[in-house]
C-alpha cells in the first residue's frame, strides 16, 4: 500500500474513529491505543490485498468495533458506561454538548454505539447494520428509540 | 396511525432514509412532528460540537507510526521483496558453486593441447653474426 493511500486514510476516518471510540470507552489513552490498532489493522489488510472496499468508512468503523469488541473480551467484563471525558475548555453555549456526552455514558452499550456509529461515523442504516450484525430495521428502530431516549434524558 | 410511527418517520427522514413521504408530511404538520424533528436536528449538532478531539502529538505518532510501517524496510512488501532477493542470491550460490565444482574435478577435454600451451618455447633468438669452418684447415678427419 502506498504511503499516500495510509496517510489518505488516515486523513479522512482518524478524527472521527477517535471520537467513536472515546466516547464508546469514555477513556482517552484507550481511545488512542485502539485508533491507532484500526489504522494499523486497516493499512495491513490492505497490504495483504484484501481486494476492493465497498464502503471504506463503514469498513473502518467495523474494524473499530471489532477491536472494541476484542478489548472487552480481554478485559473479562462487560464494558463500563462510559463517563463524559473531561475537557478543559468548553466553548459559551456548548454546555449541550457535554450534556450529550454524559447521557450517552448512562445509554446501554448497544444503543450508544448505534447512535454514534449513525451521528459521529455518518454511517447509512445499511452500513451500520453490517457493521453491527444485524438489520437495518433493527438499526432504524435502535435509533429513533435512542433519540427519544436522549431527548428525555436533556428535555430538549 | 401511531405517534411512534410519526417520530420513528422523522428520525428516518433526518438520517437521509428512505421513508413515505405522505407520512412525513403528516408528521411535520403536527406540532409534536415538528418538536421532535427540532429535537432530533438539536441532539445532532450537540453531537457535533462534541468537544473531544484527539491530542494533535498522539494523532501525529499515530500517522508516523502508520507511514513508518507502510515505508519502512520491515513493510510487508519491502520483506517480501528482500526475501525474494535472498533466495535468489542463494539458488546462485548454489548454481555457481556446483559449476566450480564441477570444473575443478573433472579432466581437461583436450589435454594435448593444454600440455603444449604449457611447454611451448620461446621464439630463437635471430642470429648475429655467422661461423665458417673450413675442412682440412679447421679442423681434419680421423685427428
């Protein structure tokens, strides 16, 4: 693989597979390790041919999930809600933000990782359903459920 | 039709699906549609200004690591390729050594001509001044 197709790849999907992957673990430093596995991974499939991506970002963000996956497997637990980062500076007006991220920590694994697979990774419903091993209906019903779950939680 | 139909129609529509159209134009001529589409656009944006972003020196060490890997001489392709060089530069060690070999211990195929390079005298010299010798004045018969 050429280096401009790994930093090309890099450029387009690491922003977004780090944020995913923060706020499914709600921990920098394990976020940082398991974005750096995905690209590793990624460019190493690639290397050994893995031949034609249909859809590049959905194909990242499973390879994402897989890692998530293998890491809660090796850690012999199930995952722990993940809590809001900290952030040092939060912008006038953005308090909603953070508000978001600390009702995400309090959703069950399986609807936080829908939701943000569909508003981080702007995955379709198809693509997240392949990513997820299940249907779109499933995703389509995962979300609304989720959002109206959110939307109490922040009475927005 | 149900109101978790409507909302479920919105949240679709929002997400770029394919939904019925006349549902959703139902939905949005209520008040409560046009509440949770503001809801749902409203949880969006807050996802996007999201204020968590990767440290600009982990995310570099990440990408140099990436291309060194991709670059380096320990690159998949790069091994593959220095193990295709090592193997021929052995399978010509082979092949140059048996034909050494093979040189060294079997008999010249023409030996004579070998012996006769190996024995060939130089040229005479030209001669240089001449000798005449005179019979019975330089030297005689039966003395």
């Amino acid at each position: 693989m050429a280096d401009i197709a790994a930093a090309d790849l890099f450029a387009r999907h690491y922003r977004d597979i780090y944020r995913f992957l923060a706020r499914m673990t709600g921990r920098r430093d394990l976020a940082d390790d398991l974005s750096q596995e995905v690209f590793l991974h990624a460019v190493r499939a690639l290397d050994s041919g893995v031949g034609a991506v249909r859809h590049e970002r959905g194909w990242i963000f499973s390879i994402a999930r897989h890692l998530l996956t293998d890491h809660h497997r090796r850690e012999q637990r199930r995952p722990v809600a993940a809590p809001p980062v900290a952030e040092s500076a939060v912008g006038a007006g953005q308090e909603l933000a953070l508000e978001l991220a600390d009702a995400l920590g309090r959703l069950p694994e399986a609807d936080r990782e829908v939701f943000l697979l569909k508003e981080m990774g702007g995955l379709s419903y198809e693509q997240i359903a392949e990513t997820c091993g299940c249907t779109a209906e499933s995703v389509h019903a995962r979300l609304y459920r989720t959002r109206l779950a959110l939307r109490a939680m922040l009475s927005v | 039709m149900t109101e978790a139909v409507l909302e479920a129609t919105i949240s679709a529509a929002l997400d770029g699906e394919r939904v019925d159209l006349s549902v959703l134009r139902r939905a949005l001529a209520q008040e409560n549609g046009r509440t949770v589409l503001a809801s749902f656009v409203l949880l969006r944006a807050a996802t996007a200004a999201d204020p968590i972003e990767a440290d600009e020196r982990v995310a570099a060490r990440t990408r140099a690591t990436l291309l060194r890997r991709t670059r380096g001489w320990f690159a998949p392709r790069h091994l593959a390729v220095a193990a295709s060089v090592a193997a021929m530069a052995v399978a010509a060690s082979f092949w140059l050594g048996a034909q050494w070999q093979r040189a060294a211990t079997s008999p010249s195929p023409t030996p004579g001509v070998a012996v006769a390079e190996a024995t060939r005298a130089p040229q005479p010299p030209s001669p240089t001044r001449m000798l005449q010798f005179q019979p019975g004045v330089d030297w005689r018969d039966g003395v």
